[in-house]
C-alpha cells in the first residue's frame, strides 16, 4: 500500500473532520501520530490544547494517540522521540507557524523518518500551516510581494492557500498572478476551512463541507466534495 496525503484547510482533530482523518488512517496501523511543532512558538498552553484535541480524535476513531512534542531541532534529531514514526499508521502535522515547522524537521531524522514511513505506505497530512510545509513551497501573503519557503516537499506539485473561503477576499487578483508566476509549474490550491485534500501528489479528491479551489492565471476553479484534483492535468 503506498501513502496518502492530507492537505486539510482547517479543522484538524474536530468531529467535523473525522471522516478525513477516518480515510487516511483506514488500512493502516492504528497509531496515529500527532506533531505539534508548528505551534512551538505559541507556548505550553498551546501545545497542551493540540493535544488534548488530538487524544479526543483519535479516542473517536477507535485508535492510539501518540503526540510527539518536537519544538526545535535538537528534539527532531532526537532517536527515541522520532522512533513513534517508525510504527505509525497516520502522521499529522497541526496548525501554527509553517515557516517555524519547516525550518524545525528540514534535514532533520524526523523528516527522513517520515519519508521513509510514508514510502512504506503510512499517511501523511498536515491542517492549515502542517498542509503549507506539506508542499513544494509554502507562501507568506503578509507581505508584498508574497513571501515564498521551500516546504518539506511531500506533496511534490502544490502550494496550499488554507483557510481559503476565510482569506479569499484578503488577497487580490494581481497578488496571486504574480504567485502563480512565480510558482512555475507548481499549482497553487486553495482549500476552504474544515475541507481536505486526499490522494497521492498526482491525484486528490476533495473531502469536507468547503471547496478546494485551483488558482490559475484563468482565475479559479471551483472543486467541491468527491471531485478529484489530476495535479498534472490541472498545470496543463
């Protein structure tokens, strides 16, 4: 069995996404590990809530929680914090900084483990800033002109907007033109709160009450729950 990819919008370890976190565990080792490590820069109290909400997840989904704690480097090179990995069925990254996530694992043993775990056929997914770090590239639109990261890369062909239906309205036309010129050939997605892409990095279908929108210089195009996303297709 080859991995799954999630690339959620919001909404990470709520009863409204059960069904998405449901599909990319199903077939798999019941370990379900949960990385907090984007929030590391928000504090203990919230680190605490990410896991208390993931515990309540995975209680609901019938399988073991394992919260791994990783908030810098050090800890992410660390064996016997990462070795959860080896064994997990499902591998998900939360909310916070993604610019702080991906610096965090970049070349560190967590993320060879996590490749590797994912090339065995474990899934990996990631809500709003875990499904930004996901990508070839995780944008910044805070700035002028957007900022743009290197993101860890699993989901090899897209950049991920979360929150879309939240901040659509926020980021001009000429803002995401100059985005998707200078993406290349990666094709930027933007995916609605409390809605997730599945698949592989070629194909996705789109799960959640929301839409996951195909940002082109044509402008957008809309994808609603059960359609699929051909990432290859859609670049042409």
């Amino acid at each position: 069995m080859s991995g799954l990819i999630g690339l959620v919008g919001s909404g990470e370890y709520l009863p409204s996404m059960l069904e998405v976190e449901k599909r990319l565990i199903s077939g798999r080792a019941p370990i379900y590990v949960q990385i907090s490590t984007a929030a590391g820069l928000e504090g203990p109290k919230r680190i605490q809530y990410w896991i208390d909400l993931g515990l309540a997840q995975a209680e609901r989904l019938g399988v073991k929680a394992v919260p791994l704690s990783i908030l810098d480097r050090e800890a992410a090179n660390d064996y016997k914090l990462v070795e959860p990995i080896d064994s997990a069925g499902l591998i998900y990254f939360s909310g916070g900084s993604p610019s702080h996530l991906i610096s965090t694992i970049e070349g560190t043993l967590l993320e060879q483990r996590i490749v590797r775990a994912f090339e065995r056929g474990a899934a990996v997914a990631g809500c709003s800033a875990g499904a930004m770090a996901l990508g070839a590239y995780s944008l910044s639109f805070h700035r002028i002109p957007p900022r743009f990261q290197n993101g860890i890369g699993l989901a090899r062909n897209v950049a991920i907007v979360p929150h879309f239906d939240r901040v659509r309205n926020r980021i001009t036309d000429s803002i995401l033109k100059r985005s998707i010129q200078s993406l290349g050939e990666t094709l930027l997605i933007g995916v609605d709160e409390e809605t997730a892409l599945v698949g592989s990095d070629v194909v996705y279908e789109v799960m959640g009450k929301g839409s996951a929108w195909v940002i082109s210089r044509d402008g957008l195009k809309r994808y609603v729950g059960g359609e699929t996303i051909e990432v290859e297709a859609a670049k042409s």
